[in-house]
C-alpha cells in the first residue's frame, strides 16, 4: 500500500465522540464538532455525524462547501471570522458564524437579504487570550447594531482561549463569560440559544466546576480526534488517542557515522549541524518529510530516534531495532502534525472502513442486500510490530 499514509480508525473517533457527547451532557453542554483539523473531510464528518453531532464548524468555508456537496447532514457553523471578500460564501454555505467584526456582519445582512435566507452569528468576546473577540466594553453597542440589521440573527456570543496566548479557561474566566450572556439577555431582552465557552482546552475546568452558568456549549476538535485535553495534552479517560496513525516507509537503513564529517556550512534548511563525530550508528532514511508533516509532532511508536529532517527525508537513529528497506514505521501524531498530514498532497488518506461510500455505492447500484461490513479484508501490511 502507498506511502507515506495516515490511517484513519473511524470506530475510535465515533467512540470518543459518544464518550465525550455523554460527558458534557451530564452538566448540560452540547459539543459541536470542529472538523478543520481533517480538511472537513466528508467520510470522517458523516462518521461525526452517526455518532449524535447535529453542527459541525470548520474555519474554512471551501471545506464547509465539500461537505455540504457531499450530502452531509448537519449544521455548518463558519469557526474563523468570515473573510469579508467571502461574505457572499458564507451566508450560501454556512447556517451559522462566528463574528467579531460590525462591517463583516453588515456584509453577511446585505447578502443573507439578497439571497432571501437568515443567517445566524455568534459575537465573539475577548478574554485575554487576544485572539478574535470584542472587548466586552464595546460588547452593548455591537449588540444594538447587530439585533437592526435584516437577514442576520443573533443567536449567541463565543469566546476562545488557550489557542494564541495559552490562557487556561479557568473557573474565574468562565464565570464572568457566564454573567457577560446572562447580562445580554436581561438587557435586552431576547434569548441566547448558544452560550459556546471555548475548546477541547475546557475540558479541566469542566471536570472541576460545580456550575457551568449559562455555558451550553463547547466546540471540540482536538479531544475527539486525539483523545486529550489542550492544556496539558494529558488523555481524557476512556477516549482513543490513536485514531490516526502515520505510516512511513523506509527508502535507506545503513550504517554510517553519527555524525556529519567535513567542511561546515550551513544545511538545506539554513542551519549549521554539528559535526566531527565518526562513531559508527545504524541510520534509516524514511520516505517523508517536510512537506509531508510537522516533522517535530511525530513520535515514533519503536524505541527509536528522530535524528533530524529536510524537505523529503527522515533520519532516524534505529538504536537496537533491526530495519531494512521496505519496512513500514507508525507514528503518534499531535495536534500540528495531523493537520499537516491531512492537507498534504502527498499523504495518502487511508480509512478503516469506508462504510458511508460503500453503503452510497450500493445504494446508487440498487444493490442494497450486500453485506457491506464483508466487502473488505483486513489488509496485510508490512508492518514492525511495537517491541
């Protein structure tokens, strides 16, 4: 099978989807489903879905498209600040968006009326994270502004943090974001439907809170993908961390010294390497790199070592691992990593098993008594077992 792969375990994220969907229940919080990390990726957003998710949100609006034209069944919810040259795009693609910009939202007004439809905004609101939001001073007159404006319902506030300036969304900051929407309502009248406080980064506040407030609402990607929090990347209990899997292949096994000898200069990437050693170490080149993945987010599943990396190649310290040309590697991918992977042209994309295509395939063949879970054989894949 062709390499380097990202294999795609559909049942495990289905799970922590479950898992996860049973856990923010338990106090009222409904997730919605951020597939920006896997392109919006049809097979794996239709497997969302099954799993009990109604709106997924992805921040960019050509991946809210690919799913719509592929007959997913949900809500779409624009994650980034639309593009106000986009505006036209948004309103005809996605029900719902996150906004922090009067003008955008006056584009959107302009289009949602030309185009006979309302669309639906969430403000977003400044924490401290000095991302996109208000400053909460300015929150009251935006909202003045905002409830005029013909084609657009307001149907919540937002808020993000731990993505840019790593602040945790604390007990402290969650509670005045909780007052912020109860003041809202009070003020002018109307109902907040969704309260979103943040990301997969709240997981540790929710699990110490005794009382959410007004906070209905989380929107999760990295959890349901990779199974842990963001805070400390530690794993959520009961959740897979191995959904995705990177396979790649080894093109070089030699030995040679540890060590680059010679004359010094600086290497393809603009740095100058240490050099001089000569002691002798078994060195494999892989069939990935840099264009590939986030070379620095992968950790190999064998006691080996990532020893460096260019634009096409891997060199890894196989230690006391015996590998020769041919042989497959697996790696653990973090959060930048599998988003690299996945919108790299030159990874193979590998689902296990594609059941919603096949299902679509016999449907439209009028052959819908063939057991579909039987088609596929599991595959044989030259593969080194984990020591």
């Amino acid at each position: 099978m062709s390499t380097p792969r990202i294999e795609i375990n559909l049942k495990k994220i289905a799970h922590n989807v479950k898992v996860l969907k049973r856990l923010f229940g338990s106090k009222g919080i409904d997730i919605i489903g951020v597939t920006k990390v896997v392109c919006g990726d049809p097979t794996i957003a239709h497997a969302l879905v099954k799993s009990g998710i109604s709106v997924l949100a992805d921040s960019r609006i050509t991946n809210i498209k690919r799913m719509r034209e592929a007959g997913i069944q949900a809500e779409f919810l624009l994650l980034r600040t639309p593009i106000l040259s986009q505006a036209e795009s948004v309103v005809k693609y996605a029900d719902i968006s996150l906004n922090s910009e009067l003008a955008v939202i006056k584009k959107l007004s302009k289009f949602a009326l030309k185009q006979n439809t309302i669309h639906r905004v969430l403000l977003m609101v400044e924490l401290g994270d000095l991302r996109e939001g208000l400053m909460p001073i300015f929150l009251d007159n935006t909202i003045k502004q905002v409830l005029k404006l013909p084609g657009i319902e307001l149907v919540g506030i937002g808020t993000n943090l731990a993505c840019f300036g790593g602040i945790a969304p604390d007990e402290e900051k969650m509670t005045y974001f909780s007052s912020l929407a109860k003041r809202i309502e009070e003020k002018f009248g109307i109902t907040l439907s969704l309260v979103s406080g943040g990301n997969s980064a709240n997981y540790n506040w929710f699990m110490s809170t005794k009382n959410v407030g007004k906070i209905n609402n989380l929107r999760l990607g990295e959890s349901i993908f990779l199974g842990h929090e963001t805070l400390n990347g530690k794993p959520i209990p009961e959740l897979f961390t191995d959904a995705f899997t990177l396979v790649a292949e080894v093109i070089e096994a030699k030995i040679k010294p540890s060590l680059p000898y010679g004359k010094v200069s600086q290497n393809a990437s603009g740095n100058v390497p240490a050099s001089h050693g000569r002691s002798k170490m078994k060195r494999v080149i892989l069939g990935l790199g840099e264009q590939d993945v986030l070379v620095s987010g992968l950790t190999p599943r064998l006691d080996i070592k990532i020893l460096g990396s260019s634009s096409d190649h891997i060199i890894v310290d196989a230690k006391k691992i015996k590998l020769k040309v041919g042989d497959e590697l697996e790696f653990v991918l973090n959060y930048g990593a599998l988003l690299s992977a996945m919108i790299s042209p030159y990874v193979t994309k590998k689902v296990e098993v594609d059941v919603w295509k096949l299902k679509n395939i016999a449907n439209l063949l009028n052959k819908n008594t063939v057991d579909i879970n039987n088609i596929f054989q599991p595959s044989k894949l030259k593969r080194i077992p984990a020591s």
